[in-house]
C-alpha cells in the first residue's frame, strides 16, 4: 500500500529506476538542482518515493509521538539516503510551504541525528545539514514565488534538490533565468520498452495465473498490443492488466488473445502519450 491506501503490488527495479537513483545520487553528491520529467504514469513517483525510503518513512515523521520497535531502521534508512521528499499541496501558498517543509526537513534531520548519535545521551547535537537533498515531486504545483524560496534554501544551504514534473516543466522553469541558472541536469525518465516490458508483461501475465510464452503467435499478437496501446507506461499497463482479469472472468477464458486486449480497450481512458 502506498500513502493514499492505494495498493500498488511489488516494486519493480526497472532500468529507468537505476538510471533515477543515479541520477539522484548525482544531483546530491554535487548539489545541483536537477529536473526529472517524463510522462504521466511512467513511475517517477514510486522510483523517487523508493529512493528516499519514503513509504517506510512516512509514518514515522507524521506521527512524531510514535513509538515503534522498528523505527531505529527507519532513521539509519534516512541516514543513508539523506533526502526528504516533499509533495506540495494544490493551490498552497508559500507559507504553507514554508512551514511545512521546514518542519519536514527538520523532522528528517532529528531522525537521522538519533540515528547518527544512538549510542550517545543527548544525542541532539546539531542536526542542521544532515539532509542532503529535496525531492519535490509535482513541481508542477511551485509558483514563481514557491521556486524562489527553494531557490534561497539552495543559496543559502547547498543542498541538491530535484523537480520532479511532466514533459514541458523544463520549458517553464526557462522563463525564470534566476532558477533555471541553476538547474545542473534535465533527465527524462522513459517508459518501458523492449525486454525490460516483456519481463513486466511475464509478471502480469503470471499474475492472472497463466504463462507467457513468447513462442506462441497468440501471445507474441497479444503483447505486441499491449505494447502499442500502452506504449510501455506503468499505469496504463497496470489498469489494463486489471480490465483483462475481469473480462477473463467474465467470459471464463484463460488464454489473452489480441481480442480480449482489444475488448477492454475500450473500458479503459487510453489518453496518455
Ligand atoms: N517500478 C515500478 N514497479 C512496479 N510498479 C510500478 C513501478 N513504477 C510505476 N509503477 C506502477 O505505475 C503507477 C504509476 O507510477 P507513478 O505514480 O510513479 O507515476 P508518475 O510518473 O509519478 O506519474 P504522474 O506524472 O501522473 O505523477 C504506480 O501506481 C504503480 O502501479
Ligand atoms: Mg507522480
């Protein structure tokens, strides 16, 4: 389950995951502001989310009265990515921001310092610098005045961060010189393609309880649809994996073939490019 209570099934260390954790661990090492864009679907959040270890991370910096056998895990995580991620609300202004955020980077810094310090009494030292990078995800959602007080967070405290946004969040960032100055990377997270659908095809093709087997016409057909109506994006092959299983049901059917996939096209909004 993911923070919107949303189940979202085992993660999948795809390629595009590597090249986002080098790409992260690049922006902090240096301390670059870096862009990461790509289409809707395609995994960026779960893949920046997977970086900063914040789906175990979550509960323990909303809830700061809470005490759990596991939390000491949870910080030496924290210690080892040194990132908070932080999604900005709709239509928050920048005090919102700014008191959240700040309260987050602070929550983040207090863990890692418990972790740094466990074996210490008073282990509150001086936690200030302990996070090494803001991940903004729906950046999107920063107004001009939103970028320029993470432009001054960066000025004034040298920590990386990334923007995490659609295809065409570069274009906008360019109209202010003072924040795309900055910005160090631009990279482009892609979808699936190739092999690397194919394995992820194999997993959801096993996870209705069939096999795939690239060997027979009928599957290679069925694939070869998928491929092209999803064009290799996450979610789209997640919903349409969903609709096939009920129209296997429905029909009682146990083999996918390019009608079945044609069938639930048209159950599904297919308006992502
Ligand atoms: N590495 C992965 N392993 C397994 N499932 C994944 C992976 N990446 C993405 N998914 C699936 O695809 C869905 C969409 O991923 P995600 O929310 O990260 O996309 P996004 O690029 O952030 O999209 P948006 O631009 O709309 O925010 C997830 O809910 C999940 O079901
Ligand atoms: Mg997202």
């Amino acid at each position: 389950m993911n923070s919107n209570g949303r189940p979202t099934g085992t993660f999948i260390a795809t390629k595009e995951h590597r090249r986002f954790v080098e790409f992260a661990s690049a922006v902090r090492k240096h301390r670059y502001i870096g862009l990461c864009y790509g289409a809707a679907g395609v995994g960026k959040t779960l893949s920046a989310r997977r970086y900063a270890h914040w789906d175990l991370a979550e509960p323990l910096l909303e809830d700061r009265r809470r005490r759990d056998p596991g939390d000491a895990d949870i910080r030496a995580a924290l210690a080892r990515s040194r990132t908070a991620f932080y999604t900005p609300a709709i239509f928050a202004t920048v005090r919102d921001l700014r008191i959240n955020l700040t309260a987050r980077i602070g929550h983040v810094e207090l863990d890692i310092d418990e972790h740094l310090h466990r074996d210490e009494k008073g282990w509150i030292v001086d936690s200030d610098g302990l996070v090494e990078m803001l991940i903004f995800d729906e950046a999107e959602r920063l107004s001009l005045t939103a970028l320029e007080f993470i432009r001054d967070i960066f000025d004034r405290t040298g920590v990386g961060v990334i923007l995490i946004g659609m295809p065409g969040m570069e274009k906008r960032l360019s109209r202010y010189p003072q924040f795309y100055s900055r910005v160090g990377f631009a990279h482009q997270y892609r979808p699936l393609a190739g092999d690397e659908l194919s394995f992820v095809l194999t997993r959801h093709w096993r996870s209705l309880g069939l096999d795939l087997d690239e060997a027979d016409f009928t599957d290679t057909q069925a694939i070869a649809t998928i491929a092209r109506i999803t064009g290799g994006n996450f979610r789209l092959l997640q919903r349409l994996f969903v609709q096939i299983d009920r129209i296997l049901k429905i029909n009682d059917l146990s083999v996918v073939t390019e009608e079945v996939v044609a069938a639930t096209r048209t159950a599904l909004v297919v308006g992502v490019t």
